[in-house]
C-alpha cells in the first residue's frame, strides 16, 4: 500500500504556502509576470520599484528598496543554501538512492515538485570565463558583479564591491556563515570578504571580525584562527573570545552551546548569541568518513546541526539576519569523481534544507532560497548492460562504499603506493575488487609514471578511480573540472517570485537587496 501521508518537507510548505495566501498582499499577482508583460506594466507606471531581474548587459541593476509595502511581504529573514558544485545529475542521484533505501523524496526534489514553490535558473558565467569558479560565483550574488576566477568581490579595475554580508549588517540584521568547507573558503567568504584571491584566508578570518562583524561562523579551518597558521601569529581565536563570541570546536560543545553561555576553554559569554564555531584544522571530513569513524562522528556535528544551532544563535536579533549555508564538500566530491561521496554530501545538505524549512513553516517572515553555484564534472547513472537493465543493481552497489576517495589517498600516502597495497585499501573502502591492470594503472599515476588515457583531466588518481568505480556503479562524470552549466533555483516564503525564470548570476544579488531593503550604490 503506498503510504500518502503528508511527509514532513508537505507540512512545512504547506504551512508556508498558507501563510502566504492568507498574507497576499492585495494587488499582487499569484505568478510572475512575462517579460512582455512587464515591459508593458512598467512603461505605463514609471517610477515604480525595479523588479530585481534586470536586462541590462555586464551587471545587475541597481536595487531599489521597496517603497511600497503593500505591493510584497515583508522579509525578515533570509536562508541561502547553496550546494556547490552540484550538477543536475548529483540531484537526481540522491533522490534515486534516497527512494531505493524506502526513505522519502529529498527535500529539493519536493520544492523542484511543488507548484508552491518559485523555481528559476540562471547562467553562471564569471568576467573572464564561461566556467565560472566559487570565489566569482560567490561574488555575483554578492555584490551584483562578476569577477574574474579567484577574486573575492574586487573588480578586474580593481574596484572594491561592498558584499551584501556588509550590507546586511550595516542594516542592523545578523548574519551567518555555516559551511561544510573550511569557514574562510570561496563560497562564505564570498559574501562578506573583499580580497585579491580567494586563498587569503587568513585575511578572510580576519576580516570576519574586525571588518564585518560576523554574528556566526561555524564550519572548518581552525587553522587560519591559530597563531602557527598565520604569517602575523595573530592569535585570532583569542581575539573573537575578547569580541564576545563563544569559541567551540567539537559537536558536542554546539550542543551544549547556549546563547549568553560560554565556548571552550572558559571564553566567556558570547554577547547576543555571537558564536565561531572550528570543527576541522581544514575542511570538516566527507559525510562517508564522518560516519565511518566514531570519533569524527562525536567531535564534528552535521551540516543540518550546525544549520540548527545558526538559526538559534541568530534568531536572538530584533531585525532579522542573513544565513548563509553551504554544502561545498559536494564540490570536492565531485573533483575527486566520488560517486558515493558526492550523494552523501547532497544527502546531508538536504537534511539542512529539512531545517530551513522547519523554521519557515513557523513563521510568515522567512525565505528560504536553495541553488548551487556552478556545476562540476556532471555526474549521472549511465545506462548499462543490455537494455540498460543493469544500471538499477548496479546503482545499488554504492551502498556498500564505507569511505570516501580522499581516505583512500590519505590511506595509500601512509601505507604506500604499490599496487597490492592500493587493491587492499580500495576494497576496504569500497567493498569492490581492483584488476590487475587497474591497480597497476593506479600505482603509475601516483608515481608520476604515464598512463594512456584519452581524457586528459582522467589522467589522474581519481579521475582513474572513478572510472574504475563507474565500470561497476553505473555512476560516470564527464571530467574533474567545473562545467558552464545552468544552475537551478528554487524558493520559498515571502517574495519568493522574485526568482523565477532564467536570468544571470548577478541578479540573485539585486533580488536579494530588494527584498531586503538594502540601500545599494547604482
């Protein structure tokens, strides 16, 4: 019997969606106006507020608050999620393997679904590639400007664009930082950094205090806070603790962390709820690797319990706050040609998603935006044997992958790289067995020895790997590289209509800052 029972992603958009009836505002429309339509709408009422999706060529238009309240919802609240580096195809993998375990449909795949919810894409070019890579994607929504690769919020003129996290808190709100990445990485640094390249991130954690005032930051890279990991032997752990801000490093001290109460090591009461959070010397550990090993699984707290703990720390602010969320080690799953990893990565940025929409479903104030930056390698379940009728047992064969790629070298750079060697570690972690010419193909590439291989960016160990793991998954990626693909959007909650259709990646920015009321320079 097939169990129709309303899940619960079904209430939390129910609830949100009859918020949004009971609150529409009158005169507003229930669907997005066409282009022509609103060609026509605004010609015959000049000086009414920009829609945020702008035509203009080379940058978003400048965002006007809105000076008409009955005409939208009032925004309190802001929660950007962002799978980085996820490609269509990484969607519909954790949706198949979600539905072959008997679970529910993924929380994205129910708002992709759900005629209540906004859905747009947008293309994903930087200023000087049509590959775009975290630090100009992040950048675009930003600060409304496309940058060339690597730069964080500076022109190639080498202007300075205030990022919308300075905006933010220059409007009162509070504002969040959670990333599965180290916290000073492209995509979070993003949105409230401006320097020259995004591997500064001592500069970037620097910044977060003395420039932006950061309310939360919870995610990896301890190391850029500790004076031995940085060129001023700043010890900028000490410095937050002094600012007010509650200092924890393992999950366990998230959980017992309260608003008003102490960090680690005695450092004081964070004033407001301002909470810096290091839970990994660089990135926190694969979603497989965390799970797999019971002490990283007590010492690191998943990306929906950090999400959890954000909304708490910031939900204290009278004005609102700004949260951004990201899932970035999909990103690094998807360089390594990491089919397992990739879909437990997503798996678990979907349960964030689970939290945002709790909280939504609460009030009548909060949207919720979920997209990814770019794509990477596009990843997707090839159809195999004949008829395809393989491709579904063989899908389940990733199932029984207990580690990551990333353990598997670390594993091969502790125990050595012969081929015998390289078999067992990858049938530990894999549960599949290497031919010999595979391990023989392995141990060349990690010896700087040629291998034949007629895509070029599969020369290396992973991207060897991965097509030794497709043969028997199904799974295949196209590459180790970012791609140029479209990106999907979807969103919920008041203004939600401000994102429909296919646009540009700077106009995320002129909608963010229209809804929010930010005053923006034209």
């Amino acid at each position: 019997m097939i169990d129709n029972s309303p899940t619960p992603y079904d209430k939390s958009v129910q609830t949100i969606m009859m918020r949004k009836r009971n609150h529409r505002p009158s005169g507003s429309t229930p669907f997005p106006l066409s282009r022509r339509q609103w060609l026509g709408a605004t010609a015959a009422a000049a000086g009414a507020a920009v829609l945020p999706w702008s035509s203009v060529r080379g940058e978003a238009m400048a965002s006007v608050p809105a000076t008409q309240p009955d005409r939208a919802a009032t925004v309190h609240n802001v929660i950007f999620m962002v799978s980085d580096g996820m490609s269509m195809g990484v969607l519909s993998l954790a949706e198949m393997r979600r539905q072959m375990d008997g679970g529910s449909p993924t929380h994205w795949g129910q708002m992709l679904r759900d005629a209540g919810t906004e859905q747009g894409m947008y293309d994903t070019s930087s200023a000087n590639s049509l590959v775009t890579d975290s630090a100009a994607a992040a950048s675009a929504w930003a600060s409304g400007r496309r940058v060339n690769n690597a730069t964080l919020n500076i022109l190639p003129s080498g202007e300075k664009r205030t990022p919308i996290g300075r905006l933010v808190r220059q409007s009162g709100r509070r504002l969040g930082l959670v990333s599965t990445t180290t916290i000073t990485h492209a995509t979070p640094a993003g949105f409230a950094a401006m320097v020259t390249h995004r591997d500064q991130e001592p500069t970037i954690a620097a910044q977060y205090l003395d420039e932006v005032g950061v309310d939360v930051l919870l995610g990896g890279g301890s190391k850029f806070f500790r004076p031995e990991g940085r060129d001023d032997r700043r010890d900028l752990l000490g410095d937050y603790r002094k600012a007010g801000y509650a200092v924890v490093q393992s999950a366990g001290e998230l959980d017992a962390w309260r608003p008003g109460s102490g960090g680690s090591g005695g450092s004081g009461g964070s004033e407001g709820g301002k909470l810096l959070g290091l839970f990994a010397d660089s990135h926190v550990p694969f979603e497989l690797d965390r799970r797999a090993d019971v002490d990283v699984r007590t010492a690191v707290p998943t990306l929906a319990r950090m999400t959890q703990r954000a909304i708490d720390a910031l939900a204290t602010g009278p004005k609102g706050f700004f949260l951004l969320v990201e899932g970035g080690r999909v990103d690094h799953a998807a360089h390594n040609n990491d089919a397992a990893a990739i879909i437990e990565e997503q798996l678990a940025f979907d349960d964030a998603i689970g939290v945002a929409l709790a909280f939504a479903r609460d009030r009548d104030d909060t949207l919720v935006v979920v997209t990814t930056d770019h794509g990477n390698s596009n990843p997707g379940l090839l159809g195999m044997g004949a008829e395809y009728l393989d491709s579904t047992n063989l899908f389940r064969q990733l199932r029984q992958v207990r580690r990551s790629f990333e353990w598997i070298t670390q594993q091969i750079a502790a125990r050595g790289n012969h081929a015998n060697t390289i078999t067992q570690i990858v049938a530990q972690a894999t549960g599949m067995s290497l031919r010999e010419p595979e391990a023989a193909a392995l141990a060349a590439s990690l010896n700087s020895q040629p291998v034949p291989e007629l895509q070029q960016q599969h020369r290396t160990f992973v991207g060897l790997l991965g097509q030794m793991i497709a043969n028997r998954t199904g799974v295949a990626f196209n590459g180790t590289a970012h791609t140029s693909d479209w990106a999907p959007l979807s969103a919920i909650g008041p203004r939600q209509e401000q994102f429909a259709g296919v646009h540009r990646n700077v106009d995320v920015f002129t909608c963010l800052t229209t809804i929010l009321a930010l005053p923006v320079r034209a």
